[in-house]
C-alpha cells in the first residue's frame, strides 16, 4: 500500500482529526530513560535526539520544552511521493498566522500547532478540503 498521491484527492479526503492530549518536542542526548511506548516520534539529529512527547510524560523525565502542541492527523493515506500537500496545508495555515510542524509518516501526515490555535487550523484545514 503506497497511499494517495493526487493532490486534489489528498486535498478533498484528508479530514484532520485532533488527537487529545498536549504534546511538546524536546531535546535529549539519551534515550535510555525513555520507554518507547511514551515516545510519540524521535529523530536522531547530530545535537542530539529530538522527541515528541505528551506534555506530562516531558515533566516526568524533567524534559525542557518551550511550546505546548497540538496534535492534529490527515487521516487520508498519503503516498510519502506525493507532490504539494504539505506546501498546501502549511501556506493555509501560515496565511491564518498560524505556524506548524510536520512530521510525515508512513500513513498519515501529522501537524503539530500551538495549542491556542488548535480550533482555528482544524477550521483552516477543513476549509481547505472543501
């Protein structure tokens, strides 16, 4: 199964549910203190790894973050080929003032927001699929 790849359709069928929960990103040298089943994501970059995390988990394990996320899911099976989705969700949400971060995963697509604009995207992304 290798998802959608036509942008219209991955446009019209993405309905972006938000999944409960206040999430953060932070930084750690070391995963060994962490059970995979808290972590959300990780990347292993040269500075360290970068983990999303729920936001009690983080204060569990003294983690510092510096914004309190929202997790938002384009439940539509897009192909890690297709072309122009992300451009099209995140200048939609950019002209609503709106910044996010995205992580593509094999099936879906997940948007991370400020938790203060969590019911303006899921608008500004419904609004995109009509």
């Amino acid at each position: 199964m290798s998802g959608e790849k036509d942008l219209g359709k991955l446009l019209k069928s993405m309905k972006p549910k938000h999944n409960p929960g206040d999430y953060v990103f932070c930084t750690t040298t070391s995963t060994d203190h962490l059970n995979l089943t808290d972590v959300e994501m990780f990347f292993r970059e040269d500075e360290g790894f970068t983990v999303i995390l729920k936001k009690e988990t983080a204060e569990r394990f003294n983690l510092e973050y510096a914004v309190v996320m929202s997790w938002i899911t384009l439940t539509i099976h897009s192909s890690l080929e297709a072309v122009g989705l992300t451009a099209a969700f995140s200048k939609a949400l950019s002209e609503s003032g709106i910044s996010c971060n995205v992580v593509a995963a094999y099936y879906h697509d997940h948007i991370f927001v400020n938790t203060k604009d969590t019911v303006k995207a899921i608008e500004v992304l419904k609004q995109l699929s009509e």
